[in-house]
C-alpha cells in the first residue's frame, strides 16, 4: 500500500473504494511490526483496530461516517482511553487501566479516527530526548542512532516512520514542537486551553497543552478542529467557539502578514550553521512572497528558560504526589510501614529525571525559598507573557529556531541535565507566555538530519498560524 501524505487523500481513496480502513490498519500494523526496534508503541491494539476499522467502513457505505473515518491515531501514554493501560511511561504506574476517556480522545472516536495504540514517551513528559521512558528509549528512525526528540518521542517517531497517519501527544515545554523538528513532522502546540486536559496525566498543570503530529498542516487543522472546545470536565478550558480550521487553511487573508524573527538566528552563538541557513533561506522566501519581515530583540530571552524550570518543577512536585503506592500503581514489597511504603514506592517507581524534577521542585516550594524562586518566576512569567503579547501586536508571527541542533547521539546529554535543559532553549517561550506555536520541516543538514523551524502567533490565532504554516511548506 502505498504512504499518503493527507488524510483527504485518504478519504478520497476510501470514497471511490481503492482502499477500505482495514486495508489502512492492516498497512500501519505491518509498519509496526517491521519496525519494532524503534521502540516507538507501547501497546498496539491490533483486534480492536480492525474490528474500529469494520465499523467505520459499514459506516461509510451507509453515509454516516465520521469527519475522521478511516484516520489511523496513535496516543501518547499521558493520555486517558477507557479499559486501556496509562502508565505516563513509568514503573510507578504498573498495571494501572484507565476508568475513562479524555475529552479529546472521545472527540476522536465520535468522529470516527481509529485508535491503533499506546506510544512511547518520556516518564510523565519529562524529558527532551525520549530516553527517560521506564520502557527503553525511542529510536529516530532517520537515523536510528539519534534521538527522536521529547517528550513526546514516540509520537513522533510513529508518524515519521508510518506507523499511523497523526498522533497525538502533549507539549510543556516544547514536547511536541522538539521531535517534530528531529523527525521532520508537522507539530502544533496550540493556545494554552484550546484543547481540554480532561484525561491528561498532569507534569505542569498551567503549561500543559495537547498537541497533534502530522505529515502535513491540513491534517493537523482537522484534527484540533475535532478535538478543540468548550467541556464541562475542565473548568480551566476556553469557552471560545472553534473555528472551522480545516476550511479556513486555504482562504485568502487578503493582504501581506508581519513577521517578526529573532536576533539569534543572525548570529546567536550554539544555533547549528545548517539550521539558521534553512531558516535565513525561509525569511528570504516570505519577503519574496509579499511579506515584511524585520528582526527583534527579546529582552527577556535569557529569563525565559529558568523561569520555566522553576515554575515547571513546582507543578510536578505537587502533581506527582499523588503517586503514593497507597491507592494504585507501583507498591514497593519491602515497605514495613506507612513511611517505608511512601519512601520506598516512590523511590523504586519514579525513574532518575522524574526524581530530579520533584526535588527541583519541592525546594522551590519550601518555606525558605518559596519567595525567592517560585513567587518571583511567577512575576517573570507574567512580564514575558505581557512582552510576548507586545510584540504579537505589532507583528502577526514571529518566526524562531524550534531546537538549537539537529537530533543529536543517544547518551550525549544523558550525563548533564543542564546541556539537555538547553535543547528547550527556543521552545518554552510559547508554553510560558500560553500562546500557540507550530514546527514546520524545514530541510535537512548535511547529515540527512531533519530540520525544523517554529512560528509563534496570538492567543487563539491559531487559523492564522495553520494558513501561513501551509503556505510556508508550499514556498521554494
């Protein structure tokens, strides 16, 4: 069978009956299994999907299919899905079988998209290299000596290699954008609360956002216009109506956008040469299409990174307290009482940047420092989500690096935190400030490495972003 690149093409083919959903299911199952050493699934719901893809196929003879009928989705292991494993890719989740659905992944399935199974991850999204699963680390399948990116490896390697047409993943800090940029995909992170968290497992409860995987924009607009909107689970979710973002891609905006790029991509030091190359190469493309483009300068771009780090690590310490041994999950056998349970459970079953997250964090937190760190990010993360918005005023994007490098060597960062926190360098100004941003591929380096670049936009603008995003992969 052959790879598609849209799902309307897909749909196409489903409608004039050259292809039927099992024949797709069977296509991404075959993919799977061949490429199983890139430890992309966890678990693949091979009957069910089949018996999904039965279903969707009688539906779409009968003319009551789906928006997504015959859309092949893997889900990220932070995500809830009713009578099937979520272990957020840690020990200390062992055997726990979730109770429901999250919000998105029931508006999936009543819009008939096929779950084929359980991808790979990051331990509780917290990582930027996928090599901090309880599981084994995810293989780049441009190279299978590289990273694929985190936290969201797995996702990403699924799409990249095959294994499904779109994923779904989560992003606090860059977790979709990252991998999409190493595995040459689509990723979108959008506004902070257009995506309910209903069903999310919680890493840091005010940056987290449900993100989506695809090979192409047009894939990524239908998705989230699935997926996104009001839901009575998440009191913290937007109210604002949804547009149509999937017919919107190709509209007229009627005149020339302002985009705005970063100084760092002139001559910032650490950017690889063959990325600001691909994204100077990019700029000229966009000025040459009829639109202003201008540098600026960020004052607070040095801020950004720490103020994430702290606020970040805060919301996991007390998020992942309730992973406890006591109630479901991992239980240590050589608890004596209640303490040792405590102890010796979450020691056991949270993984080694887990438990350096939760340290980070509980300082920040702690009577003597609470002030110091966690009350002043909060000041500082409002200054740049104020100088963020400032600038999205005067420009309709701005255009920066996703990541400083291509995917780099598995176990070259492994043994310092802080070069592994500085790949997030470009990515969590976007989660700090609540607004959407977008990777989009960008060509490859020498090395045949995937690139990618990033386009931020205002709250909500994500019609906008998706339309230039498009236009952008069309540009030569």
């Amino acid at each position: 069978m052959k790879t598609y690149a849209t799902f309307r093409e897909i749909q196409h083919d489903l409608q004039r009956g050259a292809t039927t959903s099992i024949e797709l299911v069977r296509h991404h199952l075959d993919n799977i299994r061949k490429k199983a050493h890139l430890n992309a699934f966890l678990s693949v719901y091979e009957e069910e999907a089949l018996l999904q893809a039965a279903a969707v196929d009688k539906k779409i003879k009968e003319g009551k299919a789906g928006k997504l009928a015959g859309l092949v989705v893997g889900l990220k292991d932070v995500l809830a899905y009713k009578d099937h494993p979520l272990q957020g890719a840690s020990r200390v989740l062992d055997g726990f079988i979730s109770q429901f659905n999250g919000t998105a992944v029931q508006r999936l399935l009543d819009e008939d998209a096929i779950i084929i199974g359980r991808q790979n991850c990051d331990e509780f999204a917290m990582g930027s290299s996928n090599e901090n699963s309880a599981f084994g680390p995810v293989l780049n399948d441009a190279d299978n000596t590289r990273v694929p990116g985190g936290s969201s490896g797995g996702s990403a390697v699924a799409v990249q290699a095959d294994m499904c047409q779109v994923s779904i993943g989560s992003d606090t800090g860059g977790s979709v954008r990252q991998p999409a940029a190493f595995c040459g995909l689509v990723g979108l992170k959008p506004t902070y609360s257009r995506i309910s968290r209903y069903g999310l497992v919680a890493y840091g409860s005010s940056f987290d956002c449900i993100g989506i995987f695809g090979k192409s924009v047009e894939d990524v607009a239908l998705v989230l216009e699935v997926m996104a909107g009001a839901d009575d689970m998440d009191s913290t979710v937007s109210q604002q109506p949804v547009p149509s973002y999937s017919a919107e891609l190709t509209a007229s905006n009627g005149k020339p956008y302002k985009v705005a790029y970063v100084r760092e991509i002139d001559g910032g030091e650490g950017l690889q040469p063959e990325i600001r190359d691909a994204i100077v190469a990019k700029l000229d493309q966009i000025r040459a299409a009829g639109h202003s483009v201008e540098v600026i300068d960020f004052p607070l771009q040095e801020y950004v990174l720490p103020t994430y780090y702290i606020l970040a690590t805060a919301e996991a310490s007390s998020n992942l307290s309730r992973y406890d041994g006591v109630r479901y999950g991992y239980r240590s056998a050589d608890a004596t009482d209640l303490s040792s349970l405590y102890k010796k459970s979450r020691s056991e079953g949270f993984g080694k940047e887990v438990q350096r997250r939760i340290l980070l964090g509980t300082f920040v937190l702690s009577a003597s420092y609470y002030d110091a760190y966690y009350t002043k990010a909060q000041k500082v993360r409002r200054i740049i989500r104020e100088k963020t918005k400032e600038l999205l005023r005067q420009y309709d994007f701005i255009v920066m690096p996703i990541t400083p490098t291509t995917a780099f060597k598995l176990g070259e960062h492994t043994d310092n935190p802080l070069e592994m926190y500085l790949a997030d360098l470009f990515s969590v100004q976007a989660n700090v400030a609540g607004v959407p941003a977008i990777a989009v591929p960008c060509g490859n380096d020498n090395q045949g490495l995937p690139m990618g670049l990033q386009v931020i936009a205002d709250d909500f603008e994500e019609s906008k972003l998706l339309h230039f995003s498009n236009a952008l992969l069309k540009m030569n």
